[in-house]
C-alpha cells in the first residue's frame, strides 16, 4: 500500500511538473496591426528565427488576429544579469556596441566550446584563473543596468542566431593578448574589436 501511494504521488508530482512546463511554454500572442516578427520578438525576448519556426513560418507575413505561439524565452533574472554585464563592458560604447556585447554571450550559450547557460558564460573562468569579463572580476557586474543595456539585450535575443558568430571582443588600445589578437575579425563598434 505505501509502495502504491509512492507511486501515485510520483506520477501526480510528474503530470504536475510536465502541466506546469507545459503552460509555461504555451504563451500566445495575439497579432495586432503594425506587428512584425521583430517587434514580438523584442517584446518577449525570443529569437525571431525561434518564433518562426514554433510557427511554422517560411516568410515573415503575419496578420492582425492570428494567434502566435511564443518559445520560451531566457529567464528574467539571465535578462537582468546579461543586462548588468552589457552596462559594465559596454559602457561609453555605441548602442549597436551593446547589442554585439550580448550577442557574443548568447553566442557562447549556443556554442559548444563553452557552458550552455547565460550565468554560466557570464562566470566562466579563463585557464589562467581569472574571470572571462572583467566586470566579475571588479565587482562592476553587481551595478545595475541601464534602460539602453536592457533594450539591447531585448534586441540580441530577437536577433540570436542571425550574426557573424562572435565569441569575443576586445579593446586592442587595452589590450595585447595574443590570443584575441589572433581571431578572426567578425566586426569593429567603437573601441571594441569583436572576433570569432
């Protein structure tokens, strides 16, 4: 009898945890007039590609009434970290500088040279045992983050997948390490050099 109750809390516990993933994937948008794949992508912080394909979309036509399934997003306290680290890294540097900074996170989350998590990228340590973003390091992560910095953390997710692959990026006035010197230069925004 207790082997039969184990098993029906289990089962319950699953179909409620399965429910509830369920649900928290299943959002929808309702398309109004004006709506464009990017701007629902900016709103929710999903990448257009994703959005289309969850919609079985080959072209971006979408029409006011029609109902669109949102994919699962990043989390918000990844938003606001991600956020935190483009403000640190980034700031002085041009909007699109801000946006390339993100992007080059969510580049290594999807790469699998490095950790498949926002926090996990943003903590990762160098072989020599230094933090990979200074900001770790300096403490200057724990400051908040502008309105700037989390719109293009925003716009990095709606864009994710659509870049030239970067993976790091450097100020060569302050920097000389051979290793970034190297890369392949994917972009350069303001100060920063982005390469892959």
């Amino acid at each position: 009898m207790k082997h039969l109750k184990k098993i029906g809390f289990a089962t319950a516990l699953t179909f409620s945890l399965l429910a509830s993933s369920v649900s928290a994937s299943a959002a929808t948008h309702t398309v109004k007039s004006g709506d464009t794949f990017w701007n629902i992508g900016m709103k929710y912080g999903v990448p257009v590609l994703k959005l289309m394909e969850v919609n079985n979309r080959t072209s971006d036509m979408i029409y006011p009434g029609e109902e669109l399934e949102i994919p699962e997003s990043v989390s918000s306290q990844e938003k606001e970290l991600l956020a935190r680290l483009v403000h640190a890294e980034a700031k002085g540097e041009p909007y699109e500088g801000k946006v390339a900074v993100a992007t080059v996170v969510l580049n290594r989350v999807d790469s699998s040279e490095f950790p498949d998590s926002i926090k996990d990228v943003i903590y990762e340590k160098t072989p020599g045992g230094s933090y990979a973003f200074s900001p770790v390091g300096n403490d200057q992560i724990n400051k908040p983050a502008d309105e700037e910095s989390k719109r293009a953390v925003d716009e990095a997710l709606s864009f994710r997948g659509q870049g030239e692959g970067s993976l790091f990026f450097f100020n060569p006035d302050k920097s000389s390490n051979q290793f970034m010197m190297s890369r392949e230069v994917t972009t350069v925004i303001g100060n920063h050099r982005f390469t892959k």
